[in-house]
C-alpha cells in the first residue's frame, strides 16, 4: 500500500515514541517530548508523503492542506484538503490516504479529514466581462468540419463532468444551427430576463445550466457575421452562470469570425477537438490546431468518432503534441440518446460511451488544472515610474516597456497599410508621455491596450517580448511608491 522509503520512515518514527504523558505543557514519549509545534510538523511531514499525480508534487507544497487543528491531549487532528476541482478523479485516494498516513502517527487517536474544492474564480477574474468573472474553466469543444459529431461530445463531456461532482454549464454557440434544444428537454425550454440586472437566466436540466440561441424564441433566421458575433457576445458574457468549475462551449464549425471572437472575449482554458476518420476531416483538425495554437489555446485531447482508422490522427496529435487522443466508435444509441433529450452518459452511466466519457472527463480536468497552475502573462502599467510592466509565465523575467514605444509598434490597419506594409501612423504622431486608460487581457494571447486617443490598441504577448525594453528606470519618489 505504501513505498518502502514511506514505510521505513514510519518505522523509524514510531520506534522513537513510547506511551506519553502530559509534563509542563509538552507531551512526553519517555525521554522524547512533543510540543504543539512539533505536532503539527509531524503532521505535515505525513502528509508530504502523498504525491498529486498531474503535478508532481506533494500535496503540503501544492497549498492542498487547510484549516489544520490539533488537539493533543486528546490525540485528534481534522484538516480540510482543497483540490483544485470537485471533479478531482482521486479525490477519493486523497481522502483515503490522508486518513491513513496521519492515523499512524503514534500519539493520534482520531483523524477527522474533509474535502473541498478552490472557488470558482478564473485568472484576472475582475478584468473579464461580469457573467465571466465566477467560472474556473472554460472548455472549447470545436470541430472545424460539421457533421462529425461535435455536439453530441460537448453534451456528454458536460454531464459527464457534472457527475464527477463538478458544477457544470453548456453555451451553445452555433446560432445558425443550435443543437442544445434537440440534445436536452429542460421543463423550461425559453431564457428569461432578470429585468432588474438585464442579465439573462439560463435555463436548466438535470443540475446542468443551459444557454443557447435555440432557447431565444424565434429569432432571424439570417443574420451577418458581425451580427452573430453579437449575439454570441451578448448571450455568453451577461448570462447569470453563477460559480461554475467548468463551462462547456459548443464552437461552431470552422475557423472564421465567430471562432476568433469567442477566442477574444473568453479566457478558454482548453480545447477538445472532435474529427472523423476520413482525410478531409484529419485536414480540418489540424487547421483547428493550429488557430488555437496562434491564440495560445491548449488542444487537451483529440476524439474521433465513427470508426478506429487512427493513423492518420496520431500524425497530426504527434505533430502538435496534443496530450491524449480517444476513439469512440458510433453506437446507436449514441445517436438515439441525441434526438430524445437525454444524453448518453445519463440514460446509460455504465455503458461504453459512458467510459469513454469518462476517460475523457478525467483528461479534461487534470489538463485543466495543469494549465490553471501555470502563470499567465501578466500585463500592468506601474504609474509610479510611467512604465508598462510584463511578468513572462513560467520564470522570474520581468521587464518595462515604455508606453509611447509599445504604442508605435501596432500593427494593426489603423498603424500599418495591408498592402504595402508601409507605416501609416507616424513617430511623431504618439506623444513621448501617452499613458494607457485600460490593459485588458484579450483571451489567452495578447492584451486590449486603451490609449487617450480612444484607440484601441490589440498587443499579442509574443510582440511584445520583442520590443524595445526600458533600460534605465526611474525610482518612485516616496510620495509614489
């Protein structure tokens, strides 16, 4: 059950303890003695013992144990460990082995260990949209070819997380053919208004929220690209989601507008990329890879329905290095379960498209919390020193860029002429002491820079490692700082 360097240490720990008794507020083990600190240490040292899978590490350096109290004269210790998610698929083992690698600790009489998960708050939660702000993660299930069953697994991912235990919600985003009515039979089948908030109430089915524009009434039946990137905008960001650990969004097909914009105004976490065994589709999927690539999107796994003629797919999942690939050769209930109303993994929670599901389920939530660990880019404009401040993830680099130089180098068509390639707006046109009004993350590959002017200017995060830095910085006065 456990390794022999755990069990040796335990050993060892347990020789060095004889029965004890209270002496001068420390408790005595015949000639050794422990303190409340020293119980707690040891307490800590146990659990250092358990190694979380997906990072490595042991759960006292992930900051998992919480709310540890001790009571020695007695010989009871309650904690609470908080896993990144309430879908944690070991969560159970984490319990398990809480339990047991404290209860050997010779002076415990009674382990009392309970489970919780980290608030639902996404990173630079005060920065995004108000409907967005209380959602953890937020889960892409794309397909750039229609048709190969891209509904049907944004569905059965969703309440196949919710029956891990996660608070789960499903946006449809594909206006022009919204599956979600067909696939679910909420009681309540329109969205209704809170007239005081002008948000929209999702409706609900089987502890799942709901929102798509099949549930809208009857709406155009033709609309322009820039119409429906509203209407999407609209639907998502002011629906009253509430705390949610993942939000499953089901893209349209295709790697257009809609898709750039869903990729702009949401900080999505992962994508799951659905395809079918035949070349064009393969061709699609590594099309869709390579979007999400551009706009630092994670690919977290490739499914393919319909068959398990893989090998063209494990190409492109080599290629791109997509972490884990899934079959799920077409059943006919799958399809049934689709026109009735009630998902596969519910109507049959053991069957094999319930396995699958759950396969992937378990991928999604541990890809998810891998990336949630990984700082972001963290743009800010420090106005003590007139600086635009960039912390690179993953090191201890920062670096200052100064405004006016970050303002210059746009490359957008407002800066830049398309054609020609000739600069457009002019050095002498910034001011050397222009100050940003608002840095805004924009998805998860650049920043949304609002400049005096009212320009508003789009910096990918890989441009700006690559412009000129702020060598010599002024130190804030003591007034400033």
């Amino acid at each position: 059950m456990f390794p022999a360097k755990m069990i040796s240490q335990y050993i060892l720990l347990m020789l060095s303890y004889v029965p004890w008794t209270l002496q001068n507020g420390s408790y005595t083990y015949g000639a050794s003695t422990i303190s409340t600190d020293n119980a707690e240490k040891d307490v800590l040292t146990a659990l250092s013992q358990i190694i979380d899978p997906d990072f490595g590490t042991d759960i006292v350096s992930c900051g998992f144990v919480k709310d540890l109290h001790i009571k020695e004269a007695l010989g009871e210790v309650s904690f609470r460990l908080e896993l990144t998610t309430p879908a944690c698929p070991i969560k159970d083992m984490f319990e398990q082995k809480a339990n047991e690698v404290v209860a050997i600790l010779p002076w415990v009489k009674n382990v009392s260990v309970t489970m919780s998960a980290q608030p639902a708050r996404p990173v630079f939660a005060g920065q995004l949209p108000m409907g967005l702000q209380t959602i953890s993660n937020i889960v892409a299930v794309s397909s750039c070819k229609g048709g190969v069953g891209k509904s049907t697994v944004a569905v059965n991912l969703a309440y196949t997380l919710a029956g891990m235990g996660a608070r789960v919600g499903i946006f449809d985003a594909d206006v022009y053919g919204p599956s979600l009515p067909t696939m679910v039979s909420p009681e309540n089948r329109l969205l209704e208004m809170n007239p005081e908030k002008k948000t929209i109430i999702p409706t609900e089915y089987l502890g799942v929220k709901l929102v798509s524009f099949g549930f809208a009434g009857q709406g155009r039946a033709i609309m322009r690209g820039p119409m429906v990137s509203g209407v999407i905008n609209q639907l998502l960001t002011t629906a009253e989601w509430g705390e949610l650990d993942y939000l499953v969004i089901d893209m349209p097909p295709g790697t257009g507008d809609i898709q750039l914009t869903l990729c702009q105004v949401v900080p999505l976490t992962a994508a799951v990329i659905v395809t079918t065994p035949q070349k064009l589709a393969f061709i699609d999927v590594a099309k869709g890879v390579r979007m999400f690539s551009k706009l630092k999107l994670r690919t977290c796994a490739t499914l393919m329905l319909m068959g398990s003629a893989i090998t063209h797919l494990v190409e492109v999942v080599e290629q791109f290095g997509i972490p884990h690939l899934f079959d799920l050769p077409i059943r006919p209930t799958l399809s049934a379960s689709g026109d009735s109303g009630m998902p596969e993994v519910v109507a049959d929670p053991l069957g094999e498209v319930a396995k699958t599901f759950q396969n992937l389920g378990v991928c999604v939530v541990q890809q998810c919390a891998k990336i949630r660990q990984q700082v972001s880019t963290a743009i800010t404009y420090d106005n003590s020193i007139k600086a635009i401040r960039v912390k690179v993830p993953d090191s201890d680099e920062e670096f200052l860029l100064h405004p006016a130089t970050v303002r210059r180098n746009d490359r957008s068509a407002q800066s830049v002429d398309e054609w020609t390639g000739e600069q457009k707006l002019k050095y002498a046109d910034v001011p050397e002491d222009i100050e940003p009004e608002d840095i805004r993350p924009m998805g998860n590959y650049a920043v949304s820079i609002m400049w005096p002017d009212g320009f508003s200017q789009i910096a990918p995060y890989d441009q700006l490692q690559t412009i000129e830095r702020l060598v010599d910085v002024p130190q804030p006065t003591p007034a400033q700082a």
